[in-house]
C-alpha cells in the first residue's frame, strides 16, 4: 500500500509536500494500530512534521509516523524544524567562491581532526573518488585528548574547527555557528521523540552520549558541480552515528536512498524542511528497529537546474568511548513485531561501519575517516594509516 503513495522522481513543490503530508496522514488514520499492516518496502520518504509534536492532540499521530519512518524506511522529510536556514543559504555560494588559495589555507590535511575544506575528489567511497568539494565544520567541543599521556588515539578525532578569514566572509562564522547550535538542539529533542515512537522510557537514549562540553557534533557545507554525465557525488554508503539532519540547500535532485529491495529512490529537495536519517549507531543499539537506509549522491548534470548542488548534512554523534555492546535496550514485545513483519533487511551496496560490534564508537568512527580521507589519516594517525593501507596508496582502498 505504502509502495504506491507517491510516484517516484517527481519534482516536489511545497504545494505538493502538503499534499503528501495530506495524503500519508489520511492512510495513517485509517490504519489500525500497531501498524503491522504495512507493507515494508517504499518507493518515497515519508513527510512528518515537526510543528505536530508541541500539540497534545497531534503528537501521537506523529509519533506513529515517526515509528513507521523509523523501522520500515530509514529516512524521513521533517517540515516546520526550528532552525533558521536564510542566512546561512545566503553563505554558501559566496564560501565556495572564495579564492581558491584562501580555502587551501584551512585544508583539512592540516587537521588531526579531521575538519576543513577539501577539494575536488580528495574524497573516497568504496574505493571510488567522491566529485564534492567541502568544508567540514563542527560543533564546539572540550577536548578530553592531552598529548603524551598515552591517551586513546580516537579521542582526538574531535577538536576545534578551522574557519575561513573573517575579513573574506564576514558573519559567515557567527551564522554557521548559531546553525550548528539549533540543529543540535533539534537533534537532542528527535532523540527523545524516538525513544517514544520506539516505547523506550525517556531519556533513554541519553546514555550513549558524553557529558555535554565533551560532545562534537560535524556539520558540512557541501558542493557537488555540473559534471559532462552522471558522476559519482558521493558514493553508497551509511552515516556512522546516530542521526543525520540534512539541509538539501538547491533545488537540485540527486540524493538517492536505497529500499528494501535495493532500488535506488529519489529524494528531492522540498522546501523549508530537514532530510533526517538514522546512522549505523543508532540502528546498532535500537537491534535494526531504527533502520540506517544506505543512500547516495549523483551529481547533476543535465543543468535543468544551473549551477552546483548544495547541501549541509549535520552528524549528531554519541560519546567517544561508548561500546554499544555493553548498552543493552529493552523494547517492548509489540514495538520488536513491527520490525519482525518489516522482514529481513537484504544486502545493500553500502559496506561501511561494520566494527560497532567491537570497538568503542570513537575508534569506528576514526577507521571511517581514515578510509575515506587517507591524505588526513597518513599525516596524523601514520601507524593506523599503514594497517589500513599495507601498500599505501588510496587507489587501492577496497573496503569502501
Ligand atoms: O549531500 C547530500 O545530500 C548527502 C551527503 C551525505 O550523505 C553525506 O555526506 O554523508
Ligand atoms: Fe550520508
């Protein structure tokens, strides 16, 4: 039933986007729960929206749908967030049009953690060379690391973000900055929502983050070109934590998200609302009942809309040294059902993330960065660069 909600590839307008939300709340209402009736694969990502939530008659109607978008799709569109995106739309453009030896300045090759601005192709996944250019920016972060303490090599993964000069881009550092600190909070109010939508006490999910001042949350503001022929933007992959808020900031297709059956569906950019979708963590510690949906770019090519694509992706991360293994949740039987009549989740084309089973989150999330920045990961973590890479060079990465 849910397959057929709406077509596929279609160019959404707001007008339409209330059409939707119409539309899928209207089969929702007319659904018994729990919603065991649904059928588990889609063709289109559910929109919710986020205004519902502050209205005592409303909520429980979102956080049905909320629950529905967790365990059968992975991804959602949340309208009607508070955070304000304007001014920061207005940045983007002009940061990518800063000299290019200005944006070399605060390369991300200079950072032990991993933040700044990489150019073209000096990205990876799954072995293949990414066609974005970026700028890698986090939240603010006290960091635990002290240099020569034998501290873990991951807690340095996290620390100060590299900004362009002020003189350059004025009040682009404050507007990136007061964005970061809404989107986190957003993001720590969705957490709660999800505990709920999933039948797990409040605050359940608290645990797996680090005291406040410790926690880093990366935002990226991200351009992908024109290219001759569909190219690859960014390649198959999951997010590694828990949630990802994503600003689609052009009206540009071309971000993808895998289904049940592996068919790649279009999630094209609606305005005025987030992208949200579950990391590799999340669905680690939830035991597949939050789904992390493998998604992908393409560039754009056809210039039906001119110019680059943009997007910012905002990562909410949990603490460093969590091992999701010795985080144990219990759901209710009801809630585990609707995962079990979602049926067994086939193989995607994503890889990526695997060792949450093992290592602390901090560890997997520094393999990942490794993999995907090996210039990074040769100049700061050289030891961890040549168990990865025995031959050293990127071309050879086969594991993403
Ligand atoms: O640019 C996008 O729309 C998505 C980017 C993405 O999935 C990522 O950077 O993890
Ligand atoms: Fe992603």
């Amino acid at each position: 039933m849910e397959s057929n909600l709406f077509p596929r590839s279609q160019t959404v307008s707001t007008a339409l986007a209330q059409v939707m939300l119409a539309s899928y709340d209207a089969i929702l209402t007319r659904l018994p729960l729990p919603l065991t009736t649904m059928a588990a694969n889609f063709s289109s990502v559910p929109v919710l929206d986020y205004a519902q939530t502050a209205s005592p008659e409303l909520r429980p109607q979102f956080i049905r749908e909320l629950q529905h978008a967790l365990i059968n799709v992975g991804f959602l569109y949340l309208a009607n967030v508070p955070v304000q995106t304007d001014e920061l739309l207005r940045y983007i453009p002009k940061l990518f049009a800063l000299p290019q030896e200005e944006k070399n300045k605060i390369a991300m090759v200079n950072s032990k953690h991993f933040l700044g601005y990489n150019k073209l192709g000096a990205e990876f996944t799954k072995g293949a060379t990414d066609w974005r250019e970026q700028f890698d920016i986090a939240t603010p972060h006290v960091s635990r690391f002290v240099e020569g303490r034998g501290d873990p090599d991951y807690w340095s993964l996290w620390g100060p973000s590299q900004w362009p000069s002020e003189d350059l881009i004025p009040g682009f550092k404050a507007t990136m900055e007061k964005y970061l600190l809404e989107v986190q909070e957003l993001s720590y109010n969705f957490a709660n929502l999800i505990s709920e939508a999933l039948g797990l006490p409040q605050g359940s999910l608290a645990q797996f983050y680090d005291r406040p001042e410790f926690m880093q949350h990366r935002g990226k503001i991200v351009c992908y070109p024109q290219t001759d022929r569909p190219a690859q933007g960014v390649g198959p992959h999951y997010d590694a934590g828990f949630l990802t808020f994503l600003l689609q900031a052009s009206d540009h297709k071309g971000l993808q998200v895998q289904n049940l059956t592996g068919d790649w569906i279009d999630v094209p950019p609606i305005p005025n609302t987030f992208v949200v979708n579950i990391g590799r963590a999340l669905e680690f510690v939830t035991r597949g009942l939050a789904r992390a949906t493998s998604h992908r770019v393409i560039s754009p090519s056809d210039n039906t809309v001119p110019g680059p694509r943009y997007s910012v992706p905002f990562f909410q991360n949990i603490g460093l040294d969590v091992r999701l293994t010795e985080h144990v949740l219990n759901f209710p039987p009801e809630i585990l059902q609707l995962r079990d009549a979602r049926g067994e989740l086939n193989a995607t084309d994503s890889v990526n993330f695997t060792e949450f089973d093992r290592e602390p989150s901090g560890r997997v999330n520094l393999i990942g960065r490794v993999k995907s920045h090996p210039d990074v990961a040769e100049r700061h973590y050289p030891e961890l660069f040549r168990q990865i890479f025995p031959n050293g060079a990127p071309a050879q990465v086969s594991a993403y």
